[in-house]
C-alpha cells in the first residue's frame, strides 16, 4: 500500500497531497470550504490511539494549548489528549469531536469555523510494517445569506502560509515523539 513509486516521497518525510477516499474532511472539501492535507509514512506500525496521543502531546502543540488557554479560556493537558485519544472524551483544548471513526477524528473548534482531522493507516506487506499518518484541516466560508456565495476573511488569506508551515511542523513533531 504504501511502497515507493518513482518521485514518491521518503519514509519521514511530510508531503502535502489529495484526501483520500473515506476521509471524514472529505464532505467540507465538496460543500467549498478549504481543505488540506499532509502525510508521512514511518517504517512501523503505529496505532490511532498513539497517534492522536503523540500529535497533542508536543512540545510544539503544547505552546499551541497554551495560548489557547489563555487567549480562549480553554485550558487543557496531556491527560486531557490521552482522554481523546482514547475515546474517552469529547472534548479537547478548543475544539469537540464532530465525528470518529476507528482511525480517524474529527474536531469542530469552538467557534464552528475550522476542523482539524487525524487519520492513520496501517499497512503490512511480507515483513514490512508502515503506517501513514495524515493531518489536515478545513475553514468553512463565510455564506453570504442572500446571494449564497461563499467568501474567506481577511484572517485566511492573511494566516495561510503560516497555516501551511505549522501543519508540517505539527506533523514533523508527533512522528519525532512517536520515533522516540
């Protein structure tokens, strides 16, 4: 499933490409909302739970929760993510669950106007165990009422290369935790 063709990206190395199939992010990429999504691949098998778990828990995410806390008044821990990760809760930092499946999530933030979406899959071919871990994100469109059309604000187009930065340092981060 996930063996290299040629120009495919190395094992650890975050790529940015297509949803695939299935994805729970899918349905806002159909209703025009900006989506995206990152992967890896690592050269072992690695569960969702550890996954959701490793994302949440680093350094660089932690900085992230921080700010929240503070700016949103939505504190949260790392016995807080190992609670989502587990299924336990419903609620983490910022965000709810809007919707899981058994490997993947995902979370609406507070204000309904962004998604975040882990998803992982395993795969096994003779001796050789990998897993692709994904990450993406959508923003819903402001929707003008009267004529229908959708329109992004200033803070999307302002933020975007940031946001493209970040979720490759954020994907970058729960491999090097998940590695170690």
């Amino acid at each position: 499933m996930h063996a290299k063709k040629a120009g495919e990206a190395v094992m650890n190395s975050v790529q940015s490409g297509e949803l695939p199939k299935g994805a729970l992010l899918e349905k806002y990429k159909l209703d025009g909302s900006y989506t995206d999504c990152y992967f890896v691949d690592l050269p072992k098998l690695v569960s969702h739970t550890e996954y959701i778990e490793a994302f949440y828990t680093t350094a660089i995410f932690k900085v992230e929760r921080q700010v929240l806390a503070l700016l949103a008044r939505r504190p949260s821990s790392d016995s807080d993510a190992k609670s989502l990760a587990r299924g336990e809760a419903s609620r983490f930092a910022a965000w709810s669950v809007e919707q899981r499946e058994p490997n993947q999530l995902l979370l609406c933030d507070f204000l309904g106007r962004t998604r975040s979406w882990l998803m992982s899959v395993t795969a096994t071919e003779g001796h050789q165990s990998s897993t692709r871990l994904y990450f993406g994100s959508a923003y819903i469109p402001k929707r003008d009422l009267n004529s229908g059309r959708v329109s992004f604000d200033f803070t999307f187009h302002a933020l975007g290369g940031f946001h493209r930065a970040y979720s490759r340092v954020l994907l970058r981060a729960a491999c090097a935790r998940i590695s170690h």
